[in-house]
C-alpha cells in the first residue's frame, strides 16, 4: 500500500509529528514500512514564472519570444508551445537547471534569437503524459517560488507491506485512522455514510449469484464530459506509480486508494437492455475480451459482470473493451460492490491477471462502506467531469448482519499484556480507531468491531489491539513467574523419534512430503473404483491439479521421490517418511488423521557408496523384511520371545493392486492388521515413470504404538557353562527355517538356551526337492553343569521332534 504525507494530511492531521516518528509508529502498530522515498527530488531547482509578454519569432512561425518574470528578473525566452500566452502562470527551467533524462539547461540561440532557460511541459517534467503544451498553473500562482512547494510535488511517498488480516489498511483513509488512533487526532473523511435511497427507474441490477456477491450497488451519472484531469487528481495517482487515464477513470482510481473500496465505470450507453445481472457464464461464453484487449478464457467458475445480452466486466478484476470509458461517453454507471475473495482470487490467478482491485477484494472489502464510497466517486465526477448523479439507483444487499459484540475483560487484558490499565484508557484507545464500546461493569467492555474489522473475532484479538495502540514498548521487560516442571513424556512421540533415528542409522533417508497430492495416485496405484483409499477430502482452493487433494497414503509421495532422484542419476535409495494422512470423517467435519510410516528400497541392497566393500547385490523383499523386523524390535513388538506382530503371506488374490502378489506380506497382531510390504508392480512403477524395482512398506503408525509393548526382561550372568550341539537335516524345501527355529523354541526344553542356522544347502548330493538345513543348539542350566549325557538326552528328543514334525531326516 502506497501513500504520500501530503495526501495522508488531508484526513489526519500530521502537524508537529516529524516522518521518521511516524515510520517508526506504523511499523510498531503493526504496519511494516517497506520504504520512504522524497519525490520530485530532481525538480527542486524549478522555479514558477509568469509570461509578460509575447511576439512573433521573426525567423520561425510556430516559435514565439516571451518576456517571462521569475521574481524580480525578466527572462527572454524562446517558445514553441501553442498555449502560451500573456498572463500565463508556468514553470522555468533556468540555465544550469537538469531535467529528467539528465537533460541540461543553457543559455542558446534559436533560429537568431537568444533563449536563457526553457518552460516545461508535463511530459519534459516526467509527471505526466501530457504534451500539449507547456504547463499551465493557477492565474494566483506566485512566481519565483520553488516549484514543488508551489504544487505540491515536494512530497513523500511510502510504502507500507500489509499482512493478508488488515484489509482495511488498503486505503489512505485506513492507514489515516491507524494514525489518528495513536495521534489522538480527529479522522476526516470526505464522505462518512452514504445510502441509497430509490431505486432507480433507468436501469436494473439483478444478482444472480448471490453467493459470489454479497453486495452489488450502482448509480447513473449523466452528461460528464471526458477530459484530462485536473492538476492535483493526476499528482496524486503519480504519487503512488498509476498512470492517469482520463478524468472518470482517473476518479474511480482515486477513490479505490482513498476509501479501498474498487470501483468501475461503465459506458452507460453500451449496456444492452440497461441492465447490469451478475452471474457465471453461460453455456457458449468462453472467450471475454479485457480493457487490455486480450483475449481471455472463461469457465464456470468465474463470476461476470453482463448486460442483457453479453458479459461486459470480469467480477472484482477488470472490465471489459465493449463497455469501457472512451472520449465519446457521455453517460457513466458507478460500479461498488463486494465479491467472494475466494472466487476473485481463484479467477485472477487462473488468468494470471492480478490489478488494484483483484488485490483489495481478494483480502476482503467492507460491504458496509460500498455505497459510502461510491457516493464519493459521485460527487467527484459531478465537481471534475460536470456530470449529473441521479439520486436514485441500486442496492443489493440481502445478507446485511450485525457486527457481532465481544467482552473484552480490563483484568484479563492487563494479565496478558502485564501492564496495569484502566478501563477509559482502553475504552479511548479502542474507540480511537472506529470500535464502539459500552460499560458492563467496573471490569468488562461489551465491544463491537466496524465492519471493515474482519479479523477482530475473539478477546485475544481486542487485547492486541490495546496493546498496538498503547505501544509494545510501553510493556515493561519481566521475566515470567511460572512453576518450573519437568514436561510430560510424551509416549507417541518418542516412539516416533526411536523409528525415525533407527532407520536413519541403518542408511534410510527421511523425507516429508505435501500433505497435498494428485487425485492421479489412486489410478496410477492400480486402487478399484471402491477402494477406501479413493475417498479423498478436497481442497476448495488448491494451488495447482497436482496439489489438489490429501493424501490416504504415504506410498505415492515416497514413489515421486525416487522418480525425481533418478532424474538426477540416483538410483540406490533407501527412504521412509513418518507423515499424517487424511480421510472424510462425514458432513462438516474435521477430517479424519493417522499417522503412518512407509518406507522404499530401491537399487543396491548396501548403497552406492558402499560398493568398495560389498558385493553390488540389488535388494530384495528380504532386506525389506529385514527392515520392518528391526522397527519392531525397536518397539519391542518382535524378535523378544513373546512375539505381538507377525509377518503373514495372505492367499494370492488378497494382495494390494499395486504390489506383486508372489511377494507380499501382511502385518498383524492379533485379528488387527497393522500394515504390509511387498514388491511394487511394474505397471506401477511405468505410471510413476521408474524404470527399476521398487520394494516398499506401509505401517499403520498409530496402531502400531498403541500395542502394549513386551516388557524388558533382567537375568543375571550365567553361572554354569553352556554346551553345543549341532544337527544338520535333510528336508523338503517348501519347509521354512523360520517354522523348525519356532519348533524348537516351543518344545518347552528348560535346557536350551538359544538356537541358530547356521547353513542352508541345495544340490549334490542332496536329492532334487530336498535341502540341507544345519541348526545350533545352546544348552545350559541355571543351577548346575550339565553333563554329555544330560545333553544327548535333550538333543535327541529336538532331533526326534523335528524330523518327525516336518518329515526330515538326518544328514550323513
């Protein structure tokens, strides 16, 4: 937001307050000064003149000599402009005098006749377009002064950057009443309320789209005549970087910086039937032809501004060629309204066509100051334009409801901001800047926020509003007075954090993606039409296609990650991500949250940093195995003796669609099922566009941790010595390894300490079908050394119990 202390003087008054003050003040108010710049600076040395006399050139006839009075001297000076004339107030640009452009002054013959110095157009000044001839200032301006003091121009601009809450300070009115709330100063405004009346008999507005347009106002004003504007309109819209156009447009410009309310002119005679309906395209309008004369495509989506028969404006962003302001109008409708932010920004950005108004009502305009402004713009074009504004026109407005009243408790408030106050101190304060106050009793204020106030909804916000005004510095420096405690343990999180450092150190790489995704990833998972996972919670305004959803899994955003790393040649990669996925939970609800963990291998089994010391061998579902075991483990949900979670191989037809069915895993605990892993499909990975094997893991997080972990488990250093005994079986090879360690383990034989594999062969001389599977077994007894005999006796009751549980036989 852009204004000059001259302009912001005209509603507050700056006098005594010195500009630095007020940077510093605006930025503690919360207003943040980007930067302050002197205008004019290279016209300081202008001077105002007044022309005496004039004559002919006797060499050139479109030149003319001037006698031109600058205080008490007399300058000759040669001109070429066609307005000037005796009596005429100017500028002079004398000898030594640089213009913009680096353009210097001097003493010159032209065509015979010497000329000492130059009078200056707009355009030579660099403060307009205009190039009709040279500037004409009041007939009472008196000459010899400086310039920029004369008109104005010795002014100072800034810049203040506003945070998306404070709409309100869009406007020169609204940073002026931020300043009076601190000044103590009165605010004046040109216009304080304005309504309308009558309707008008000339034309009609209907809203068709009420939701999209909470208010729609407009007024008629006749027989202006289209022409530059006046000196003090067009330095005012300088002042801030617009260029002035013509004095209608010039005016609605003006006003949408003074009251930061947009507003729009149209060219009442080019509205077919007098009709102004707000309403989304109809079926056929596709393309809409901006003032800018581009050509624009329109969906359903977009709200417009139409006659009867034609869209003629972009709601809240730019109007249209077909209806715009041109040297012909005579008839002007005033356009003042209040667009739905959402739809103007959903709308500017798809078009990537972002203005002055799309700006204001993307944050959020007061309804409630529509017709105030637009009566301001009225009695503009009536005093510039000599226009005639019909009393009556349109106002519609069906949504109107009161500001809603807030407590705001003296007590509370001093407790928060540790700063004793009294309640007419902050009743004063608060007042200062627009808000309506009224005593409850002795500790309560019953307020309630203006209009143009929309991010004032709670108590905590009025007491931050005491303390802009009262001054954060005038809150003294205090060290809080509360009871040092040790914090809760906070039992999911630190589970969380022993998953995330072990995977970390056995070479996983940890990435967080959007929560954010595709609605894409179901179809490129290979999900059916009624899989859970593809009922998914919209975003109402996403960024982009590819953000448009969140997520229900983990699986997609960890595949797009490998995808782009081998993009960059990366191709042996270990990656997990602790993250949240979302689902409906039913109308207006919060969506549904649990935390997941899913991992994916990808490339060589040890990294391709490792390949000096290992074998470059390519994953496979057993490391991925190997993977889960150790977070379980972790957790002390596996590999403890009391095992809660177990790895199961469901029939082949119930494997997940987007993973190889031969190879694939189900996670349990009990009758819950806490995850899976497997190996990705290759049609799966084309849809991703990888090109190497994927294996992966997806754990329900939150379930995962609400299992009663098995408790640790203290022995003391054994006694006694062990003694070992290894066996080795011929076996059919559909017999795991897993299933005979089980067996053993489950044969209740007090004396076995532990047991191992420790070799698994196949081929000669073993028979085709068949394996040899050689196990370890440690015994040891707690209370004595146990003798060869005592051993034996278990060894052959295991080696008995084996071979006849999984038909094997002893090896020779």
């Amino acid at each position: 937001m852009k204004f000059t202390l001259d302009w912001l003087n005209q509603y507050t008054d700056l006098k005594d307050l010195d500009p630095d003050e007020l940077v510093e003040r605006l930025t503690m108010l919360g207003l943040e000064v980007d930067s302050v710049t002197p205008l004019h600076k290279d016209l300081q040395d202008l001077k105002t003149a007044k022309v005496l006399e004039t004559a002919k050139h006797p060499n050139a006839d479109k030149l003319t000599l001037c006698q031109v009075a600058v205080g008490d001297d007399i300058h000759k000076i040669v001109c070429g402009a066609p307005n000037v004339r005796p009596g005429l107030c100017t500028v002079i640009a004398l000898p030594g005098t640089v213009l913009p452009g680096n353009i210097k002054i001097k003493k010159s013959k032209v065509r015979g006749e010497e000329s000492a110095g130059m009078l200056c157009s707009e355009r030579e000044l660099g403060i307009s377009d205009c190039q009709q001839g040279i500037m004409e200032l009041p007939e009472d301006t008196p000459h010899g002064q400086p310039f920029t003091l004369v008109t104005g121009l010795a002014d100072t601009m800034i810049e203040v950057d506003l945070t998306p809450n404070r709409p309100d300070c869009a406007s020169v009115i609204g940073i002026a009443r931020e300043v009076a709330g601190f000044t103590g100063r009165k605010l004046q405004k040109p216009v304080e309320y304005a309504e309308i009346k009558e309707k008008s008999s000339k034309f009609t507005v209907a809203v068709n789209s009420p939701e999209l347009c909470s208010r729609y106002a407009a007024r008629l004003i006749t027989g202006v005549k289209i022409a530059p504007s006046p000196f003090w309109l067009r330095k005012r819209l300088l002042s801030v970087g617009l260029r002035p156009v013509n004095n209608v447009v010039d005016i609605t410009n003006f006003v949408m910086l003074e009251y930061g309310q947009p507003l729009h002119a149209f060219d009442f005679d080019q509205l077919v039937g007098r009709k102004i309906i707000v309403r989304t395209p109809n079926e056929g309008e596709e393309i809409f032809t901006t003032l800018d004369n581009m050509e624009r495509k329109i969906d359903q989506s977009d709200l417009l501004i139409c006659d009867a028969e034609k869209p003629v404006a972009l709601a809240g962003i730019m109007g249209g060629l077909n209806s715009e302001v041109s040297e012909t109008t005579v008839n002007v409708l005033l356009e003042s309204a209040c667009f739905d932010a959402v739809s103007v920004r959903k709308t500017a950005r798809k078009m990537g066509l972002s203005t002055d108004a799309s700006y204001r009502f993307e944050r959020g305009v007061d309804p409630d100051g529509v017709v105030t402004a637009m009566a301001r713009a009225a009695e503009l074009l009536c005093e510039i334009a000599g226009g005639h504004a019909e009393p009556a026109g349109a106002d519609i407005y069906p949504g109107k409801t009161p500001s809603a009243s807030l407590v705001l408790r003296v007590s509370r408030t001093s407790e928060l901001l540790g700063l004793e106050l009294d309640k007419k101190i902050i009743k004063k304060h608060l007042e200062s800047i627009g808000l309506v106050c009224e005593d409850r009793d002795e500790d309560t204020l019953l307020v309630t926020p203006p209009s143009f106030r929309i991010d004032i909804e709670r108590e905590a916000d009025l007491v931050e509003e005491v303390a802009r005004l009262v001054g954060y510095d005038a809150i003294p420096t205090s060290l809080p007075e509360v009871k040092l405690s040790y914090p809760a343990r906070d039992a999911a999180r630190h589970k969380r954090c022993q998953s995330s450092d072990y995977l970390a150190a056995i070479g996983f790489s940890e990435v967080i993606n959007y929560s954010f995704v595709s609605e894409k990833h179901g179809d490129a998972l290979l999900l059916d039409r009624a899989d859970q996972r593809r009922k998914v919670v919209r975003l109402l305004n996403p960024l982009t296609e590819e953000q448009s959803v969140m997520r229900t899994m983990l699986l997609p955003g960890l595949l797009e990650n490998i995808k782009r790393n081998n993009n960059f040649q990366q191709y042996s990669l270990k990656l997990f991500e602790l993250g949240t996925v979302f689902s409906p939970s039913g109308d207006d609800q919060q969506p549904r949250e649990t935390n997941q963990m899913a991992g994916v291998i990808s490339g060589s089994r040890h990294g391709a940093n490792n390949a000096l010391y290992f074998k470059d061998e390519p994953a496979d579902i057993f490391d991925l195995k190997g993977v889960v075991e150790g977070i379980l483990q972790n957790l002390r949900l596996w590999g403890v003796g009391d095992d809660l979670v177990h790895f199961v191989q469901p029939p082949l037809d119930r494997a997940e669609p987007y993973a190889v069915s031969d190879q694939f895993l189900v996670i349990e605990a009990g009758k819950e099922i806490l995850g899976s892993l497997g190996k990705c499909k290759n049609e799966v990975l084309q849809n991703f566009g990888i090109k190497q094997d994927v294996y992966y893991f997806e754990l329900n997080y939150d379930a995962l941790c609400s299992l009663r972990e098995v408790r640790k488990k203290f022995s003391p250093l054994p006694v006694f010595p062990a003694a070992s005994r290894d066996i080795a079986l011929i076996l059919p090879e559909q017999v795991s390894a897993g299933e005979m360690l089980e067996a053993i383990e489950n044969s209740r034989d007090k004396l076995i300490e532990s047991c191992r594999i420790f070799d698994v062969y196949q081929g000669k001389p073993i028979e085709l079908g068949c394996k040899s599977v050689a196990i370890s077994i440690t015994y040891r007894s707690a209370a004595r050394t146990l003798t060869d005999k005592q051993v034996d006796k278990s060894h052959h009751k295991i080696v008995k119990m084996l071979t006849e549980r999984f038909g094997g036989k002893l090896r020779e």
